[in-house]
C-alpha cells in the first residue's frame, strides 16, 4: 500500500505554485481575488448584536445575516469553482493546456461541481443525523453522554473523510470526470489507507496559514481602523490577498497529494 509523504508532498506544493505562475496568477487574480474583493467593499455588512442581546436575539441575527450574505456566497463559491479547476487543469495537464481551454474546461464541468458539493452536503447532514440526534432527543444526563460521544465520532469522521475526499477536484480537472459519484469513488481509491496522513498534513498547514493571517489582519486592523471608509477598503484588500493565497495553497496541496498518490499507485500497478 502507498504511504503518503508529506515532505515530498510539500515539495511538489511549491514545485506546482511556482508552475504556469503568470497564468494560474492572472485565473487567481479574475476568479478569487476580485469576488472576495468585491463581497468586502460591496456586500452586506455583518449584523452585530446589541449589548445584552439574550441568545435568542443573537441567533436570530446570525440567522439574518446568513441570509443575507448566502446569494453572495453562492456566486463567489462558483467563480471561485471555475478559477479552482481552470488552475488545477493547468498544474495537471499532460500536454500543453492553455488558459482559455482550461476555463472552458471549468466551465464545463460547473455542474458536477456543484453536484459534488451537494452530495458532500447530504452526506455530512445524514452523519448528523446519525450521530446527534440520537443524544438529542433522549435528553437528560443520558442524551448528554450520548450527545458527547456522538461529536466526538462524528468530529473524528469529518476529520478522516477530509482526507479522503481531498483529491476530488484534481480528478475532476485531470481525468475529466464528469459524473460525481464517480470522482467521489476516485478520491476515495486515490486516498486509500492515507486519510488520516493526508488530514494532518492539510490541517497543519491550515493551522499555520491560518495564524499568519490573524496576526496579519490584526495589525492591519490597528493601522487602518475597521470603520467605513478607506479603513474598511484596506482591510477588505489585504483580507482578499490572504484569502487568495490561501486559496492557491490549498488547490497546490490537493493537486500534489493526487499527484504523490496516483502516480505512486500506477507504479504499483506495473510491479
């Protein structure tokens, strides 16, 4: 069975974010980084509770705000869909690719984007349901034991099938799938035996990435203020620049950890 190798994982990161940089930079610029730009400038400023709102109170206004800002976030989260696979198609392409067939490329393939994250969804909602609801409606110090243990399990298998569907997208981009099921089922033989290798490695470079940008964006926050006006318009630059880099990092992670795994399992294929 292939071991996955964050070290050479790591390196062939960087080996792809350094590869097609003019092109993959000017896709990230276009599909990731003007949106979030915009949904900062332009979109629905986040609802802030009064002081001494009751919890009821609160909730109802993260409930308003999640309304208000899902349209948003629907259409930067298909942009960003079409930029994260036109990029991909060209780390992965075995032939020369150009940027306008791998956009149309992504364009293509749009709905099984789509469909694969509402699988995703029906899948996480019936763990959910599975583990949770059980705790939940027996209630008292029983439901409580059973409610702790059904989010421990279920916090453990977000946590391995985060590895395991990580290389969903670089299948889609690489072998042109177009049914999701299918590239569901390909992530999962990809993957196999590495999930939890392949979460660790993803989620401490998260973890990394993610310190970086709260001390970035604080001190940001204190030069230039967080109120309207030029204040607001800086923040919202420097957080799209972040949230764009992050972006890259992470299609860069699961392009190389296909690249490790399948090639690796072609190989053994061969022996």
């Amino acid at each position: 069975m292939v071991k996955f190798d964050m070290g050479a994982a790591w390196d062939d990161t960087m080996v792809l974010l350094r590869s097609h940089l003019p092109l993959t930079g000017t896709i990230a610029a276009v599909f990731l980084f003007l949106p979030n730009l915009a949904m900062s400038w332009f979109g629905p400023a986040p609802i802030e509770p009064a002081a001494g709102a009751s919890m009821e109170q609160i909730m109802a206004a993260f409930q308003q705000m999640g309304r208000e800002m899902l349209p948003y976030q629907l259409l930067i989260g298909v942009i960003a869909a079409v930029g994260g696979v036109g990029i991909l198609r060209l780390w992965l392409s075995r032939t020369g690719t150009s940027v306008g067939d791998a956009l149309i490329f992504a364009l293509k393939m749009v709905p099984t984007m789509i469909a694969v994250q509402l699988l995703l969804i029906v899948m996480l909602g019936a763990a959910v349901l599975l583990l949770l609801l059980p705790g939940i409606g027996l209630g008292g110090v029983g439901g409580g034991l059973l409610l702790v243990v059904g989010l421990v399990l279920f916090v453990g298998l977000a946590a391995y099938f985060w590895g395991r569907f990580a290389v969903i997208s670089p299948i889609i981009a690489d072998q042109t799938v177009y049914n999701p099921l299918s590239a569901v089922q390909g992530s999962l033989a990809v993957t196999k035996g590495n999930g939890w290798r392949i979460f660790l490695f993803m989620f401490l470079v998260i973890i990394v990435f993610v310190i970086t940008a709260l001390i970035i964006g604080g001190v940001i926050g204190i030069v230039a203020g967080s109120g309207e006006g030029a204040g607001k318009m800086v923040v919202g630059l420097v957080e799209a620049i972040v949230g764009t880099i992050g972006s890259l990092v992470s299609l860069a992670i699961t392009g190389a950890t296909y690249r490790q795994l399948s090639m690796a399992g072609a190989q053994e294929t061969f022996r």
